[in-house]
C-alpha cells in the first residue's frame, strides 16, 4: 500500500528519506546515464555513426521534441503523482541510454535518443517543479546550489571512470553505454521502493496555466532555451571537429568542468540569495555573449585549443548561474501554479530546441563561426530582458512595470 507523507511531517523522518534527500539523490541518478550519453555521444556518431553536421543537428532535433511536448506533464499528472511520474521517467531514460550503442545508424540513434529525451525532459520538468514545491523560498537558492553541485560530483565520478580506464581496460562504447544506464535504472527503482510518496502544502493545477504577469518568465526560458541548443550541440562538436578531440581527451575536459563546477555551485546559490535574480542573470548574459564571441574568434582567428577548452569551462560555470531563473520564479508565482507552469515553460524553452539544431546544423556546415556569433546576439536580447526583473520580485511586482499595481492570480 502507498504510503503518503505531508511535508510538514517529513522533517520527523530519518535523514536519509526526507524529500530533501530524494531530490539530492533523483539529481544524482540522472547524470550518470545522461553525462554518460554525452561524454561519448560526439565521439560515438563521428567514429562509429559517420555523423556530420547536418546529422547531429537532426538527432539533437529529435532530442528536443519531447522537451517541447512538456506539456504533456499536465495531462499525466491528473492520474499519477508527480513524484511517481518523475521517477518512471529516470526509468525510462536509464533503459534507453544502455541502448544505445545497440543501433548505430541514423534511424536507430534517432530511435533510441527520442525514447532517452522522454524520460530525461519529463524527468527535469517534474524535478523542477518538485524542487519549488518542497524547498522552502528562503532557503530554495543555496539549496538548489548544493543540488547542482551534488548532480556535478557524481558526472565527476562518470567522468572519471572514462577518462581513466577507457584506454587501459579498453572500455567499448556498449560496455559503458549498458552500465551507466542499468545504474539509472537501478537507481530509480529504488527510489520508488525505499520513499514514501511526499505531499505538498499546496494542490497544484491540473491544467495549462498561461498567466500574462508570467510573461519575462516566459521569455527568458524561450531565450534560455535557444542559447542552451548552441552549447549543448555545437560546443562539445568543436573540440571534436576542429581539433580532434579522442574520447578519453573530450571527457577530460568534461572532468575538468565538472570539477569546477562541483566546487563553484554552492557558491552560486549564495550569489542568487546575496545578489538576487536581476543583478545574477545580468552577469550570466553578459558573460554569455563575450564567450559565445570568442567562441567565433576561434574561427575567426584561429585562436588554439587551450583558449577553446577554457571558453567551454566558463559557458558552463555561467548557465550555472540560470538557478535564478527558478528562483525569480519561485517568488513571483502562485504556489498553486508550480507544476503545470514548470510543464508550460519547459515547453517553452524547447520551441526553438526544435527547429534550432537542425538549422543551425546546415548553418554549421557552411560557416561554423556564424552560429556562434548568433548565439551572442541571443545572449544580448536575454541580457535586455534580464534588466526588466525587478531587485525584489514578488507577486504583482514580476516585472519593473507592475511596480505597485496588484495583479489577479489570472
């Protein structure tokens, strides 16, 4: 029988089955299937799929359906429970990565990587709202900063594996593929065992919920999205492309990332609670832009692979920095809200997740410094929106504009 524990009750439960250390240990399950997928993806569809740019802008399409039809979320959560909903779903991304290298054609990876992106989107979107449901606002942003850093350690530790036993043990591509998504899988149904299922204060929507005085929110996740696209196909394409990254060499920067960022995400949460959304984002964009330059100034002119490696460093410490974006939420929103709007922005920031990939990869092909350079002016225009957030934004006060004015829940 399911057992139901309301939050408030939960802090009378051992440490180690709070929601608080469910949502530390769902972060850390994801990373090893997903980080796993990513550290050999390039390598994998350039080495054994003859992949170019036109085909990994196609599969990172794909990727990006699922998180497009987010929205879905609303619908399925009026039948099963969030908590339920999100562990399934790491489930299904577990079982989909071990896979992987089972279909090493075009159909097969596009298969095989729609199946993954359904349990990875539908896995954040359900993560995060749980995230603003169970952690208190006061303490949401140096929390969230433990969580992500708790979420790097262990791509570390993936990392780490790869990096120092992929040549020695001649480590294949469906040995690690196989391990790292059992060991997701494994993870979640755990989970589904060893935790009750946890109740919020506040019942949430169980509708599509477009609210007008949410639209920044809006719109800095349609921004958010398109730049994240640049980074997450292009970026790690290059070290592979132009300088003939190996697998165990492109990991290793992953480790060195990662390593940065274990140590630098508590650190960011602080920020946000010290700082605020405004002022924290402002630096995100404008540190954006002068990367994704200088991203182009590689092709431009043909900077080395040391400035590249240590460009791709600093992007990732800076989409750190997008916590604030949950949080901004957080503040503005009716708690009631949470869940179904979670599914709406995440829908949201995947619009041009969908067409972005496969354009900007015949765009590559042709002039692979254009693409950075548009990254940078979208940098700008989020830069420009992040300046409307107001120092301290709540319910009727989202943006400069609504200062004084109430707004209706609607």
């Amino acid at each position: 029988m399911t057992t139901i524990v309301p939050i408030s009750e939960a802090r009378q439960m051992p440490l180690w089955r709070r929601p608080t250390t469910l949502l530390f240990v769902m972060s850390m399950s994801m990373p090893v299937a997903f980080y796993a997928w990513y550290a050999l993806l390039n390598n994998f569809v350039i080495e054994v799929a003859g992949f170019d740019g036109a085909d990994i802008g196609l599969l990172h399409t794909v990727r990006e359906i699922p998180g497009f039809l987010a929205v879905g979320v609303i619908a399925i959560i009026i039948f099963v429970r969030e908590q339920v909903l999100g562990l399934v779903s790491l489930a299904l991304l577990g079982v989909a990565t071990a896979f992987t290298a089972w279909l090493p054609s075009l159909g097969g990876l596009l298969f095989l990587t729609l199946l993954s992106s359904i349990g990875f989107h539908y896995y954040e979107t359900v993560n995060q709202s749980l995230q603003l449901q169970w952690l208190p606002k006061d303490r949401a942003p140096q929390m969230l900063g433990w969580i992500m850093g708790a979420s790097s350690a262990t791509t570390l530790v993936v990392f780490v594996l790869i990096v120092l036993m992929w040549e020695p043990l001649g480590l294949t591509y469906n040995l690690v593929f196989m391990t790292a998504g059992g060991v997701t899988f494994a993870m979640a149904v755990l989970c589904m065992v060893l935790y009750p299922q946890f109740e919020a204060p506040h019942p949430q929507v169980k509708k599509m919920v477009l609210r007008r005085r949410y639209w920044l929110y809006y719109a800095l996740q349609f921004m958010s999205g398109a730049r994240r696209q640049i980074f997450m196909v292009f970026a790690g394409f290059m070290m592979v492309e132009n300088f003939g990254f190996k697998v165990h060499e492109l990991t290793g920067l992953y480790l060195i990332n990662l390593i940065v960022n274990m140590l630098v995400a508590p650190f960011l949460g602080k920020a946000v609670g010290h700082f605020g959304e405004r002022r924290t984002l402002i630096c995100e964009y404008i540190g954006l832009a002068i990367v994704f330059l200088m991203y182009g100034g590689v092709y431009w002119f043909g900077w080395g692979v040391a400035l590249a490696a240590t460009l791709y460093v600093v992007d990732h410490i800076l989409f750190g920095l997008a916590l604030a974006l949950k949080t901004y939420f957080q503040k503005i929103a009716d708690p009631g809200d949470i869940a179904p709007t979670a599914a709406v922005a995440f829908t949201i920031n995947h619009i041009a997740a969908v067409f972005l990939p496969v354009l900007l990869g015949l765009l590559w092909v042709v002039s692979p410094s254009a693409v950075f350079g548009l990254a940078a002016c979208m940098a700008l225009i989020s830069l420009s929106l992040a300046m409307l957030i107001p120092r301290h934004p709540e319910p009727g006060h989202e943006t400069i504009f609504a200062r004084g004015l109430p707004a209706p829940a609607e």
